[in-house]
C-alpha cells in the first residue's frame, strides 16, 4: 500500500523493501523510494538535504538499510575548501584542455552514446542492451527539483566527453551523476567535475556542495572522502572534517 508522509510537499512513498545493497558485497540495503506530489523549491530542496536525502531521477530516497551504517551522506564546506595538491595538479589539466558549459539536461544521440561509453568504459553496466532514451530521460532528464546540466568539451575539437547533473537548492549544490568518456580520463573528469561545481557554489556564495553518500568501504564510492573541508551525517548530525596533515 502506498503511504504519504505529512511532509512539505506531501510525499508518497510507493517502494520500501530489502534489497541487496549496490555498495558492499553481502549486505542488505533500504532505501524507500518517495514521490513528492509536486517539484520542490530550493529551500524545500535544502531542507532534505540537510536530511540525509539523496534523489534519483523524480524520487527521493535515504538509507534506512536494517543493519548497516557504512553509507554516510557527506557535504563539502566550498567556502572553506582548498584542493590537495593532486586535486589543484588535475583541475589545471582539465582547464588547458575543457570548456564548461551550463545549460538544461536533455536527451539526445550524443548522451546516450557518451552515457553507453561510460557504463561499459568504467564496467558499470549490467545491461544487455544500451540504454534507451526512455530509461535516460527517467533517470537524468526528469527531476523534482531544480536541476542544470554541466558540459565538458575539448577546446580544440568541440567534442563532448562528460555531463554532470548537478541539483541546485538555496543554499547548496548536490552532485547527482556525472558521466564521461574514460577515453579521456587522462583528463580527470571526474575530480575536474567536482572542481567546477565547487567553483559555483563559491561564485554564487553557497556554503555546501553535497555528494551524496561516502563509503568507506567501497573503492567505488570511498573517493567523496578526499574533498575537505567535509561534513558527514552520522548518527542523525553533521560532523565535520579537516584534511589530515601530512607529515
């Protein structure tokens, strides 16, 4: 039966069932999916951030996993933030060799192949087929929330070799999904995307860049840990975390 949580907006919540979990072998993960009845405001949108939430295509979800704690949301201070020496080393690269763009997430020829070379590129996928225009319009196009496409091209050629879906609240940004050709990945698309959107917030004066869950865990989403100055939800509070000194 679906349930509606007395949330602003409303929210319907229409899945809530174990699963196993996409992050770490062997344990079971719940993340009821929620459908708010109408889209978000920023402010709306800050709130469940500042929750825990995390959103995939028009739903909502948190963790409510029955016996693991290793997905923690994080956040990076933008304002407070400053590279490592590897992070600044690639954003130069990236900025020789890319042009930024902004614009509206769409669907087209050129996504859906870069999208197909991501998958099998990076051995993400488990399809049989590649994905279709519908499948990418319900999981990167269509949004409850305020959401704009970044898009990275090289300079010399025009070529499109990465997209990152970015959700923008009052005072935060959130870092959906980016997806690149790992033809390119000399050019460290993925740190470089990360860069740009702290580069935004610090241009439009937002304190937070959310990137959704860290996992200590797992080699796939363990990296979220290397951007600090960083806040990480546990126990239902923001803690935050400096970068080690080296010595």
């Amino acid at each position: 039966m679906v349930r509606v949580l007395p949330t602003i907006p409303p929210e319907l919540v229409v899945a809530d069932h174990d699963e196993p979990c996409p992050y770490l072998e062997g344990q079971v993960a719940r993340r009821p999916l929620r459908f708010p009845i109408r889209k978000l405001t920023r402010a709306e949108l800050d709130a469940r951030l500042e929750a825990g939430d995390r959103r995939n295509g028009f739903y909502l979800y948190d963790q409510h996993c029955p016996a693991c704690r290793a997905c923690e949301p994080l956040r990076v201070d933008a304002l407070g933030f400053q590279p490592s020496s590897s992070q600044a080393r690639a954003a130069r690269k990236a900025d020789r060799a890319l042009l930024v763009e902004v614009g509206e997430p769409c669907v087209d020829d050129e996504r859906l192949a870069l999208f197909t070379k991501h998958e099998q590129g990076r051995g993400l996928s488990t399809r049989t087929e590649p994905i279709g225009a519908e499948e990418f319009t319900s999981f990167l196009v269509e949004s409850s929330v305020p959401t704009f496409e970044l898009r990275y091209r090289l300079r010399a050629t025009g070529e499109l070799i990465g997209v990152a879906l970015t959700d923008r609240a009052e005072r935060s940004l959130s870092a959906v999904y980016t997806y690149y050709d790992p033809a390119h990945a000399h050019l460290s698309p993925g740190i470089f995307s990360i860069v740009t959107q702290l580069r935004l917030c610090q241009a439009w004066g937002l304190p937070w860049l959310y990137l959704g869950l860290a996992v200590q865990g797992s080699d796939r989403m363990r990296y979220k840990l290397d951007w600090f100055p960083h806040e990480r939800r546990l126990n239902g509070a923001w803690a935050r975390f400096e970068r080690p000194q080296v010595r």
